[in-house]
C-alpha cells in the first residue's frame, strides 16, 4: 500500500476515534433524559440505586455496541483500502520493477503493461520514450566514440613515425630536440587515450563476451615479471604474495588488462626507492604503494577523472579497471592507510 495512502488512513481513523470518544458523553447525555422520560410517562418510581443501575447497564451495552460496529466498519475500510491500493498502484509498481531492472548496456527495451488507468498509461508513455532516446543518445555516443579512435589510429601513427625520424636526423640542434622529444611524449599520451578509449567502446559494445576459466595466479605472476624492468628502471622494489591456482571467470584479455592497467598504475605513481605490493588470496587482490596524500575517491575511478595534482594521467586507466570489475561483479575498493595507496579488487 502507499505511502501517500496509508497517511490518509491514519488521519482517518484518528479522526474517527475522536468523533467516537466525543460521541460516548452525548450518548449518556441523550439516553439518561430518553431513559428519565420513558420513566415519567409511566409513572415508574427507581431507587437511586436502582436507576443509576439501569441507566449505567443500557450507556454500557450502547457504547459498547457502537465501538462494536466503529471497529468492524474501521476494519473493513483498512481492509477494503489495502486492496483498492494494491489493484490501483500495482501498474505503477510493475512499471518502476522494470525500470529497476534496465540496463542501458544491455540495450534491451523495456515493455510497460498495458494499464486503464489514465496517469500510468501517459506515464508509462512518456517513460518508453524516454528510454528510447537514452538508448538513441548512448549508440550514437558509443558509434562515435569507436569511429573517433579507429580513425586516429592511422594520423596518430603517421605522426609518430614524422617525429621519430626527426629525432634520428643529425642535423637537428638541441633545442629542436627537446621541443621534438616534447611533442613525442604528448603524442605517446594522446596514444594511450586512444587506445584506451577504443578499449572501453569494445567493452561497451560487448565485443569480449567470451569467458573462461583464468589461472589469475599464473596470469599475475607473469604481468608482474614483464613490469620488473619497468620497476628497476623506477628504483622501485615489487614485493608479491601470490597464492597458487587461484582462478577466476571471465575474458583472459580483460582480466589481463586489469591486472596490468592497476599494475602499472602503481608503478607510475610511486616515487623511487620504495617497495610495491601484489598480494593475491582466494577472494582478494591488492596492490599497494606508498603514498604523501589520499587520492580523490569521487574522480578516482571516473573516465578522465583528476584524482592528484600530481600526477594526473590519462585518466582512463582505473576508469577501464573499474569497468571490467563490473563487467563480472567484481568490487574495487581503495583506501589510504600509513602512507599508503592500497587498491583492493574482491573476486
């Protein structure tokens, strides 16, 4: 039953208990001067005892008769509303199940039963439309997103190749070097966010439905021996605790990706000579690496979100793990404790 119909049944019945409370004095009232007149008409002579008596035995008998019939019509009210409620809001409540139960990843359209009750009817109209330009809106967002980044592929890699050969000319001065080395970095970083952009319109568009049975033991062990170079090069020691064969559902390539992309993300963003944890059990992985300040949690996994000053990135990198996370209902989970990120990932 509503909400908005159970405050009028309260106001109700409260309304109706005070008139009955109100009602029981007049009862006596009326009743002891019917009862003193019939007594008149008659001649009939009582006691005072025997008149206070009888006049007390019929006020009883009457209010308990009334408060008898208030609480069987007060019952059936209650009972007769539920019921009213429930027949009349049931379309309103089958329409907000399935708008509960939408995805708009999943692209599939949401039916509303057909209802004779005019407001549902319009509102469930104005709902499918609604639904039906967010559908619209996210295709032609996620077509416009995948078209972007394949055709920046080809001038990306054009430009690449420009700058490459201009680093390897002998004739350019060092000043030209450093301006060519610059644009070369900012090209590399415009690389990576294409290519994570069309990573993320590939899982968006479920192009990695697949799934099978991934040794994440082995499959850490292996990313964290291709990241050792990458962390000497950084003076940065990687401590891991893997336990053996344990395994996880999912596309290799994602799972991968996510290993590597939190991985990485770790070793960017830490300072040298200090130590990086992965630590792997049945339930849990985590990575950790030290820290001067807590990172910004509401744009930490957000796409292009800044959560340092410091080293800002693309901003695409926890977007892609948080996403894949999703993809099988993984939690990711991330803490700052002594001086330390650690970023925990239940599976």
């Amino acid at each position: 039953m509503s909400k908005l119909m159970n405050r009028s049944l309260k106001k109700f019945i409260i309304y109706a208990a005070v008139v009955l409370a109100c009602s029981i004095p007049v009862y006596y009232f009326f009743l002891s001067e019917l009862w003193q007149y019939e007594l008149n008409e008659h001649e009939i002579i009582l006691t005072e005892q025997a008149g206070r008596e009888d006049s007390f035995l019929i006020i009883g008998t009457v209010t308990l008769l009334t408060i008898l019939f208030f609480s069987l019509l007060i019952g059936g009210l209650v009972l007769l509303n539920r019921n009213i409620s429930r027949q009349l809001w049931q379309p309103f409540y089958d329409s907000l199940a399935k708008i509960k139960n939408f995805d708009l990843n999943g692209q599939h359209a949401v039916h509303f039963e057909k209802t004779d009750i005019t407001e549902f009817a319009e509102l469930n109209l104005q709902l499918d439309k609604l639904i039906s330009r967010s559908i619209s809106a996210y295709n032609q967002q996620k077509e416009f997103a995948d078209n972007a980044s394949h055709e920046l592929q080809t001038p990306l890699a054009i430009i690449q190749s420009k700058l490459d050969l201009l680093l390897q000319n002998k004739s350019v001065t060092d000043e030209q070097y450093v301006l060519i080395e610059d644009a070369y970095r900012a090209l590399m970083r415009v690389g990576r966010i294409n290519k994570n952009l069309l990573l993320l319109a590939r899982i968006d568009n479920s192009q990695y439905m697949d799934e099978q049975l991934v040794n994440l033991s082995e499959l850490l062990e292996t990313s964290v021996a291709a990241f050792s170079q990458f962390a000497e090069a950084k003076q940065l020691i990687l401590e891991s605790c893997i336990a053996k064969n344990v395994e996880v559902k999912g596309n290799r390539d994602l799972v991968e990706i996510l290993v590597n992309n939190c991985l990485n993300n770790a070793i960017r963003h830490s300072a040298p000579n200090n130590t990086i944890g992965i630590n792997l059990s049945e339930k849990i992985l985590v990575f950790s690496n030290q820290g001067n300040e807590s990172l910004v949690q509401e744009q930490l996994f957000k796409r292009f979100g800044v959560a340092s000053s410091k080293s800002p990135g693309t901003g695409l990198g926890l977007a892609l793990v948080k996403q894949i996370a999703g993809r099988y209902n993984w939690r990711v989970d991330y803490a700052f404790s002594n001086k330390r990120h650690v970023f925990s990932l239940y599976i």
